[in-house]
C-alpha cells in the first residue's frame, strides 16, 4: 500500500502533484505553489490541534474537579465491583449494563484507593477520558492522517463526551478500547502480505476487551470487520480476511458466558422498555451532537454525507472509467487505445479511506438498529461511544488520501478538516466551559446534611426507589432509609424487587403503617424528593396486583404514579407539621435534573 498524503515529504507533494504545464518554468511555478499551500495547511493544523487539545484536557480536569458526588448509575457500579468476591460480581451482573471488564478494573482501582475515596474514582474517569484523546492520536498516526484534527474537535470539545465518559462508568474505557482495535485491524490490512503474529494477537487481544468492556462494542467491532475484510478482498489477500473474520468470531464467542444473564434480565426488562423509533432515536443522539451548540448536528450530518458521497462518487467513477475501457476494448481491440494502469484505479481510493468509510457507514446503520431493537428509553450516554467512534473514522476519511490523489481534492479535504476544527474552537470552546461545572446529583451533600439532623427511629423516605442507590453509599447515619416502592436491597438497581412489589396485592399497606408508626412516635420522616399530595377526598384505585398471560405479555397499571399519590395523599392527611430544608449547593452550581432532589421533613400526627 503507498503511503497517505499526510505522511510523504512536502517536497514529494510538489514533484507528484504539480499540474502539467506547457513549458518547465510553469511547472516550477506550480510546483512552488502547491508547497506554500501545503506547508500553510501544516502549520495552520499544528496551531489548531494544540489549541483543541489542550482546551480538551482543561475541560477533563474542570469537569471531575466540578462534578461533586456519584449518582445512582455511578453508585450502582461501584457497589457491583466492591462485591465481597468476584463470584457474588458475577452473581448481580444482571442489575447492571455493562460484562465484566469495566467491574475487574474499579475493582483493582477500589483496592487500592478504598471504594469510598470519590476522587481517586473521578481521577479515575479523568485518566479515562484523557485516554480517549491520546488514542485519537496513536489512530491518527497508524492511519497516515498524522494529527487528529477534526476528531479532536468533535469529541474533545463536546460535553456530552465529556460528562458521560469520564464519569464511574463503562462508557470511557469502552471508548478507549474501540478506537485502539480499530487502528489493531486497520494494522492487519495495511500491507497486502499476510499480518504479523504480534498484530493478530493485539487485534485479537483489543477486540476481546472491547465487548468485554461495552455490549456495544460487539456492534462497533462488526463494523470495523466490515471495513477490514472489505479492504483485504480489494487487494486479494484471503488469508487476512479469513484472520478478520476469524477475530471476530472469537470476540462474539466470548459473549456466550452472558446469554444465562440476559435470560434472567428479560422477565424484568419490560419495566424499562419504550417503544424507540427511529425518529425518538434521532432526537436523543442530536442531543450529543447538538452539544453545546446546535450548529453541532448539521457539521456532523454535513461530514457523514460528504464523506460518503464521495468515497461512493470516487469509487462509482473509476468503476466507470474501467468499464468504459474495457467496453472501448472489445469494440476496437487495436493497441493504439491507452489503458489506465490497474493500480491507480484501486489506490487512488486509498486503503485507509475505503476503510474507515465502510466502518462509518455499517457502524452508523447497525448501530441504530442495535438501539431499535433494544427498545429502551435511551438517555445521552448510550451514543457517545458510537459518536466517539463516528468523529474517528470521518478524520481518516478526510485526511488520509493517497498520493496518486489529486493534489486540489486532497487539499481541499484537509481544508474542510482544519476549517471544521476551527469553528469548532470558536463555538464550542467558551460554552463548554460554562457547562463544566455541572454536578450529576445533590445526593452527597442531602445525605451530609441529613446525618446531623437524623436519630434512630427517624424514617428517610425516597419517592423514587433507584436515588435510593446513592443515598445508601452515602447516609451512614442512624435512619432507615425506605423507598417507593419498599424493596430490601438499595445497593443496585434491583427491578426484579420492584417487580415483585407489583405483583404484590396492597403493596403500599406495610409502608404506610411503618410510617404511621414513626409519625404517631413524635419521630421525622424525610423526604428525599417529592410527591404528589392530593386532598383526602380524591379517590384513589387500589391497582391489582400484575400478571403476565401465558403468551408472556404483561398486564398491570400505572403503579408508579398510584403508589406515589397513595403515599402523598397518607402523608397530607396526617403530618402536621411540613418543612422544606435548604441543601446548599458550594459555589451554587448547575445540577443534573437526573438526580436534584428537594429535602422534606414531615412530623407529629394526626
């Protein structure tokens, strides 16, 4: 394969790419030309990458400095992974969304700085989300486009990214080990000769902890096999295609040890499915790419079209270029008609390009799918690793054209990259900044100013059962903490229980006389959230308990919303004394409406 443009002497682009001239001296002229270009277009890139990057990793550390507390998805995760043993990891996998790498990790991490130590666990997502960055450049470098300009304006200025990647999740380090297998493949196709021992055992290596991190990654890799077997069938080395497909199918075996797991998880997850078209589905991902700008969506739709249309329009021309050769032949077979030589009809489109648009575009289609099939409420965090994986592929697409290219198109390209960043820079950079300083929940500092105010036989009563999960990490006081639904085991987010409750006749009845009990003691019952409390005379149905018919379709009612009027409704009745207590917020900043719960105390009865 010859190299990419970015990666051959500037003086090599003038003497392949000067355009035919008339006389020597035009050609000089040209020639000198098209090296000005060149060097401006380098410059004016090294000036805008070290901009973008070192704005990207001053957004990092603003964000975990700024972030505050875990929220319940983050709890949830650290209590998995700080599991006496690994076997009782393994046992409640199932109420998390994640196999069991990212959990052997936090782990390790936990071990070592103590799975309470909060800012061992946000460095913890900064060293992640730097990594993502760092592995933008090590991609950029194995592809040929050298400095990862456009890719690091994409996801290094964008706060989604940010947010969900460097947060106690999965997301970040499943980023991270996408974008290095997709430089691990690209490095088994990059020479038609059969790969290395040491390159198939990376790939290998890398594609096994990426599903092993994120479920989908499995998606992702099947994409980026798709673009590797389609560039080892272009240059007819079997063999390489058959390792791809090979690796691939040892990476989808590794998933097999889940399948009892997601067994058990199908009888519960109809509580958290939703009917997601592809319309609701695009609404929710331009939330990222609309991040925090919404001019954000159309770059991104603008540079998905146009690398595509013209990776298709370049291999659709020279496909017809031959044909019409081939045709002329057969009418005049004399040896008078010039052919064009075989080789810059394939490497024209260069390999790196024809693989990272054939990865873009499978990935974009079959994830979206992935997401339809799911049915799932879907929430920003589930497209940032696709987003992550998008803004890699379209650099390459942009910037690694071969040198049998024209000089203008490949100019033009690396143009489009520099000015994109650019603009990324001016409207990006100030407001993600602002939004830095955005907590995931006021949980940490309810729980702290709960615990001086608590004594035993008070009740701490959470509306909604999964802030329970963060309020468990951090009361420790001498409170009972009790949900709504009432479910014994606060620690994950245990829907199976949930479940339990609506099959459960009068499932509310226990809870209200426990806090009748407390009340009626002279005790406190806080309110970590809110309620509805409608007046004494609204009647409210007792729902019967839920069942599923022998097709296995479910049938019950809106439990969430009459067990809480059941609850509020209890509560007006008979507390006779209510009282909103202030949770201060230190430097009074944005927090999340996932996890921004008011504090309530109720007493005395009546």
């Amino acid at each position: 394969m010859r190299a990419s443009l970015l990666s051959i002497p500037t003086s090599d682009v003038a003497k392949n790419k000067a355009a035919p001239a008339s006389t020597p001296a035009t050609g000089l002229k040209a020639a000198d030309r098209n090296t000005r270009l060149w060097n401006w277009v380098n410059r004016f890139e090294w000036i805008a990458v070290l901009m973008v990057a070192l704005l990207a990793v001053a957004l990092h550390v603003r964000f975990v400095t700024h972030v505050g507390g875990l929220w319940r998805d983050e709890a949830n995760s650290v209590h998995l992974a700080t599991l006496p043993t690994l076997g009782q990891v393994w046992h409640f996998l199932d109420y998390d969304s994640f196999p069991i790498l990212f959990f052997a990790v936090l782990r390790i991490w936990s071990g070592v700085f103590g799975s309470y130590n909060d800012a061992a666990l946000r460095a913890l997502g900064c060293i992640t989300g730097l990594g993502v960055l760092g592995a933008l450049w090590l991609n950029a470098r194995a592809f040929g486009v050298r400095r990862p300009v456009l890719s690091l304006a994409l996801i290094g200025l964008n706060p989604m990214v940010i947010r969900y990647g460097d947060s106690t999740r999965a997301y970040g380090l499943g980023i991270v080990l996408i974008l290095l297998t997709f430089g691990s493949f690209w490095r088994l196709v990059d020479s038609p000769s059969p790969p290395s021992f040491k390159r198939v055992l990376a790939a290998i290596g890398l594609a096994l902890l990426s599903v092993q991190c994120l479920y989908y990654n499995s998606v992702l890799l099947l994409a980026i096999a798709a673009g590797a077997i389609v560039v080892a069938l272009r240059a007819r080395a079997w063999r390489t295609a058959g390792i791809v497909l090979t690796i691939g199918l040892i990476a989808a075996a590794s998933l097999l040890p889940y399948a009892p797991i997601m067994w058990r998880m199908h009888e519960w997850t109809f509580l958290v499915s939703f009917a997601a078209d592809f319309p609701w589905l695009w609404k929710r991902v331009c939330e990222v790419l609309g991040s925090p700008d919404p001019l954000g969506v159309w770059l991104w739709v603008g540079l998905f079209f146009a690398s595509v249309g013209l990776v298709i329009g370049f291999a659709g021309s020279h496909f017809w270029h031959g044909f019409s050769q081939a045709h002329n032949a057969k009418d005049d077979p004399g040896p008078a008609i010039p052919t064009m030589p075989p080789v810059l009809a394939e490497e024209s489109l260069s390999a790196p390009v024809l693989f990272a648009t054939v990865a873009l575009a499978v990935g974009v289609v079959i994830y979206a799918g992935f997401l339809r099939a799911l049915h799932y409420y879907t929430q920003p965090w589930y497209y940032i690793t696709l987003v992550a994986f998008v803004a890699c592929a379209l650099d390459i697409t942009f910037g690694a054209w071969s040198t049998t290219a024209r000089f203008q198109v490949c100019l033009a390209l690396r143009s489009v990259r520099l000015i994109v960043a650019l603009v990324l820079l001016c409207i990006a950079g100030l407001p993600a900044w602002e939004e830095m300083p955005t907590r995931h929940t006021n949980v940490d500092l309810l729980a702290a100013r709960l615990w001086p105010l608590t004594t035993k036989g008070d009740l701490i009563l959470v509306p909604r059962w999964e802030c329970a999960i963060p309020l468990y990490r951090y009361y420790r006081g001498p409170a009972e903490i009790v949900s709504l639904p009432p479910i014994a085991d606060h620690r994950f987010h245990r829907y199976d229980l949930v479940l339990q409750q609506m099959m459960t006749a009068n499932a509310m009845q226990p809870l209200l006389t426990r806090l009748e009990e407390v009340l009626r003691s002279g005790r406190h019952v806080f309110m970590a959230g809110t309620l509805p409390f409608p007046e004494a005379n609204v009647s409210i149905p007792i729902p019967p308990p839920a069942y599923h018919d022998p097709s296995g379709r479910w049938h019950g009612a809106s439990y969430y919303m009459i067990w809480q009027t059941q609850v509020g409704q209890f509560l007006r009745a008979h507390a006779t004394r209510v009282g909103r207590i202030e949770v201060p917020v230190p430097g009074k900043p944005r927090v999340q409406e996932f996890e921004n719960l008011e504090l309530i105390s109720l007493q005395a009865w009546r």
